[in-house]
C-alpha cells in the first residue's frame, strides 16, 4: 500500500522551528504566525502543495510587518491622495518618528524635572515658521481645529457663514452638520455663487459667535461670482475664523490662488486654521494659528484635551517645519522635463511608451490647477494587477491606458517602478504566452 503522502506534513512546531520561520515571530508575533502554517499545513492537506513545501509556502504568505498597512507607489499624478495617506513624511520626519516611539520628554522639562509645556520644540518650530500668529496650537486633524474653535466660540450661539461655503469636506461630512454638532446655529448669507460685505454685516448680531470663512478646496465656482476676504469682515466686531484647509503657510507661486496663512494673518484676521498633511507636507494634524489671547483660550478649553495630538504627530511636525525640503514640495516644484527624462527611461525598461500628462495637487487643494507631468502608458488591464502586486503600485486609467504618472513618484522609487511593472508583465506571459508586452499607445497623446 503506497503511504499517504499527508503523513509527512511537517508538524506545527516543527515548521515554527525553522529558522526563517521563528525569524518572522520576532517581527509579526508567534499567533500570527502559527495561522499562516496552519492555512499552509491546510494546503497541503488539501493537494494544493507538496508536503515538502509547506514551510516555502508559510514564509511566502507570511506579512511583512505587524500592522496591515503596505507602502504603495503612488503614480496616480495626485500628490496628495486621500486614500494614500496624503502628504509622505520626509527622512527626517520618519527618523523623528522612530525616536519619539520610546520614551521621550514630550511633557517634562529636563532641567526642573518639572512638567514641561507638551511638544514645546513642535510648538517652537510652528511659531518660528508663521512668524505673524501670536499663538498656535495643533490638534489631531483639520476638522478637530475647526471643531475646537467653533465649540469655544459659538456653542449656543450663531456661526455666520456664507451659503456658497457650506461644503462637504470628504467621505459624506458635511460641513453645516459638523458645525451644528458643537451646538452652534448657522447664520447663512449671501447666495451660491455671490456674498458680500453687507450680507454679513447685516447677519452680525449680539447671539453672533463668530464668521466663518471657509476655502471651498475640493471644487471651484466660476462665473458670476462675488466673495469676501476674511480680512475684509474684521471690523464687524465679532472673531473671524478663516478655514483655508490645504496648511500652505506662505504664499507660492505656482499655487497663486491657494489662501495661506501668512496673507491671512497679515490681514489682521484673529485665528487661522488649517491641516498639517496637504500642503505643509506634515503628519495628520490640525494648526490653530492666530492671536495669542484667543488661541490661548482655544487651548485651555475643555475639548483641547480630547483633541490632542500624541508625542509621533509632535515629533514629525517639528521635524517637517525644522528639516529639509518635505517631499511634498519637491513634487510640486519638480523639473517637468526631468519628469520626461525619467518617464523615457522607465518606459523603455517595461515596452510601455512615455506620454506627457496632467497632474493634480490633490488633498482639497488647489482645485482646477493642473501640474504639467509625464507618465508611462501601458495596457489598461496592468492597473489592477500592479495595485495588487508584492509591491503595489496605484496608478490611473485614462483614456483606455493605465498611466503611471511619475510627479509623485521620487525619483529613486524609478526602480522599485520598473520591476513591479517587469513582475506584472512577466505573469501575463506566464499566464498568455502569445500576448505582447509591448503597448502600441495612441500617437502623441496627452492625459
């Protein structure tokens, strides 16, 4: 009687033993670790593997760290893209993140052994990069800071807000009902697509909390249209907040009509808010810039403690305001034909064609402002099988082609592009020996 082959499936603590094996505990943790042999050991049991291959099988299928996130190349051509995580950290923020993992400082003085001021160096590192804000304080996101400064100023009170600013902020939050939540009314002036000086001085009243000024972001109105400055609606006596979302904190020229803090400050507007994972190219996190009586009395308030950002959040935005040139704005300003020249090169690495293209800012920033780029063009179909590849790779179809769109991909991903790309075409021919991996793309195209 031949044996049954199943009696040589090695035994759990036989394959938890193998040295590549027991490595990965150290890095994933023994239980899961254990669930990917026994799915193996299940394989093997079920025909689908050989008894002799169930430990390549375990370390193939075993993750590569514990959490379930995986870095992605992000060849979309959006630079800031929501579902990616927004804005990628610089070396030196991640570094800073490392350090802050361990003990740290974040809320003693050293040289009193006393209670220190909590992220005082991130704290610094803000007042030194926006010179006009009296004060500044940061929360856990850029709805927390808005949240905050409504709750302190106007629960109970009136919002006076223009109608062609009460806007959805992502992910089905509207901004009317997250207002609302602190207990404030909204007050509307103006109509869609004109407001003006009048309507809000003829809204302000004594139940007036504050005017809200919020940048649309995510979309654009053009036409017969009228809006207000912030700085023009200082003098009607209540606080103005101006919501201007993307976190740039000084003006830029290839963004001429993204509203920064500096401006608006300088201005005289009293509290500026803004996120700290678009344009600032920080972790997730909210600003609070502006007088320093009343971004005191933001910071005092009950709900800050609820809002508060944790030591990693502080470390990394100290290291962006103190560090190098982020990532971020090393995509925006990228040499366009640099962009062709690498695009070329990838493109004769994988039989794809180089292509000129558009990229946007993304993240609700800079709506309607188009960033000259260069991409590769291949087969439609890639887009799937690169997003779901060892190493993924998101890219975008336009036009019947999957375009990889190289503004923010840095430059020495170029290579981590290709042999995903080569990995993709090389299952193609596995699976389809007689289909081309060449794309015969449209002639002189543009996206």
């Amino acid at each position: 009687m031949t044996p049954d082959p199943r009696r040589r499936i090695p035994r759990t603590d036989a394959v938890l033993a193998e040295p590549r094996v027991a490595a990965a505990v150290a890095v994933v943790g023994r239980a899961r670790v254990k669930d990917v042999v026994l799915g193996a050991q299940q394989r093997a049991r079920a025909g689908e593997i050989g008894p002799d291959d169930v430990v390549d099988a375990v370390v193939a299928a075993l993750p590569r760290s514990a959490a379930s996130l995986r870095p992605v190349l992000n060849a979309t051509g959006v630079v800031l893209h929501t579902n990616l995580g927004r804005a990628p950290l610089s070396g030196a923020a991640r570094d800073a993140l490392v350090t802050a993992a361990g003990t740290t400082d974040v809320e003693l003085d050293l040289a009193t052994g006393g209670r220190g001021r909590r992220g005082a160096g991130a704290m610094a590192a803000l007042a030194d990069a926006v010179p006009d804000a009296g004060g500044v304080h940061v929360t856990n996101n850029g709805a927390a800071a808005l949240i905050l400064a409504a709750t302190a100023l106007a629960a109970g009170r009136e919002i006076v807000i223009a109608r062609g600013e009460m806007v959805e902020i992502g992910d089905g939050f509207r901004l009317p009902e997250l207002l609302e939540s602190t207990g404030a009314r909204l007050r509307e002036v103006g109509t869609t697509n004109r407001v003006r000086v009048d309507d809000y001085a003829a809204a302000v009243g004594p139940d007036t909390g504050m005017i809200l000024k919020v940048h649309p972001s995510n979309f654009v109105v053009q036409g017969f249209t009228s809006s207000v400055p912030a700085g023009e609606l200082t003098g009607l006596g209540v606080p103005v907040v101006a919501d201007i979302g993307s976190g740039l904190l000084a003006p830029h020229p290839l963004l001429p009509h993204e509203p920064d803090a500096a401006t608006e400050l300088r201005a005289g507007v009293p509290l500026v808010t803004a996120s700290g994972d678009k344009l600032l190219g920080g972790p997730q996190a909210g600003l609070l810039l502006g007088d320093a009586a009343l971004v005191h009395r933001l910071r005092r308030h009950p709900l800050a403690r609820a809002l508060r950002v944790d030591k990693l959040t502080l470390a990394a935005l100290e290291a962006t305001l103190r560090g190098p040139v982020p990532p971020v704005r090393a995509m925006l300003e990228a040499d366009v034909a640099v962009l062709r020249d690498r695009a070329a090169a990838v493109a004769a690495a994988v039989g794809g064609e180089a292509v000129d293209c558009a990229a946007q800012v993304g993240g609700g920033g800079a709506p309607g402002v188009d960033l000259p780029s260069a991409a590769v063009a291949l087969p439609a179909d890639y887009a799937e099988a690169l997003r779901a590849g060892d190493d993924p790779v998101v890219g975008r179809v336009e036009q019947g082609r999957c375009l990889l769109d190289l503004r923010a991909v840095p430059a020495e991903d170029d290579a981590r592009l290709v042999a995903a790309v080569l990995a993709v075409a090389g299952e193609r021919r596995s699976s389809h020996p007689t289909t081309a991996t060449t794309l015969p793309c449209h002639e002189g195209s543009t996206s």
